[in-house]
C-alpha cells in the first residue's frame, strides 16, 4: 500500500465550502437519484432528465449530481456526470472522483486522488474526512486523526464523521 504522510495545515471557519457545495452534509435524494437512470441528471428547467454532457447544465449542477449519484451508491453513474465536467482537476472534483473510487473498491486509487484533492486545497475538510475514513478502512488510524486535526472543526459534519469513524472502525453509509 502507498500512502503520503499527511498535510497537517490549518484549516479556516470558511472550509466547508472548500468541496464547492455550501455544506459537507450528504446531499438529499432528488429526482437525480430517484428517476433518472444511468448517469443521467434531473434539468429542472425542462422537468426531465438530461445526459450530464448536456449544455446548459453548468458544472455546479453536475457536482450536486455526482455527489447525490455517488452518496445513493451509483457510482459509475457518479463518475459519468464527473467525465461531463469542464472545471477540469478542480479539488472538489479530485474528491469526488477518488469518493466514487474508493466506493467502487478501488481503494489505492482513491487514496491517491484524496492525495491530490488535499495537496490542491488543504482546507478541503471533505476531501480530509473522506481521505480519513478511507484510511480507517485501511487499519491506518493515525494518519487518520492526522487528517481529523486539521479538519479542527467540530461542528462539521466531516469532522463528525471521521471521528466517529476513528471511534467506532464504521465509515459513513452510502
């Protein structure tokens, strides 16, 4: 197994908004999740689902999508909207691919992409507590709480989720 050692950098009030979502709650199912099939997102423009290659959807709308895609276990599907994005290897988009990786079991390669995500934004508190709880899965508990320290927000529920993780050897259910 490959692992960096960790980034211990500090992180600021500001870091939930670090993944390019306003919370780092999970998302709530919608018609994303719910109706459309096979990578497809909900345009709630034109009351249908559209493929993510779609041109008037934006890159915030397709992030909502890979996000909700993978938290309802639709991984491929996820990685599909993520292949549709134009911000390129943003970090919230190294997040999220790595997030669907390491949900696919392709666990190393998730870990580096975490990697990537954190050394691209060090106050990516998701990208920590994903990397963190991955790295749980991996027996690696104190690169673990490396990664829970620098989240240094209680509040949050990255921060809550790691911890409980660390806690407990049980990672976030998706």
């Amino acid at each position: 197994m490959r692992l960096i050692p960790a980034l211990l950098i500090a992180v600021t009030p500001f870091a939930a908004f670090a993944a390019g979502s306003d919370d780092t709650e999970p998302p709530k199912p919608t018609e994303t999740s719910q109706t459309c099939k096979n990578g497809q997102v909900w345009d709630d423009k034109t009351k249908a689902c559209v493929n993510p290659e779609e041109s008037r959807l934006d890159d915030d709308t397709r992030f909502r999508a890979v996000r909700e895609l993978a938290w309802a276990g639709r991984p491929a599907d996820a990685r599909r909207v993520l292949a549709a994005m134009h911000e390129g290897d943003s970090d919230r988009v190294m997040t999220y691919d790595a997030f669907t990786l390491r949900i696919s079991g392709r666990i190393e390669e998730g870990l580096v992409r975490y990697e990537q995500a954190i050394s691209a934004n060090p106050a990516n508190i998701l990208a920590r507590s994903y990397y963190g709880q991955a790295l749980v899965l991996q027996g690696e508990y104190g690169m673990a709480r490396e990664q829970l320290a620098a989240i240094d927000n209680r509040e949050s529920w990255a921060w809550r989720a790691l911890n409980h993780a660390i806690e407990t050897g049980e990672t976030a259910n998706y």
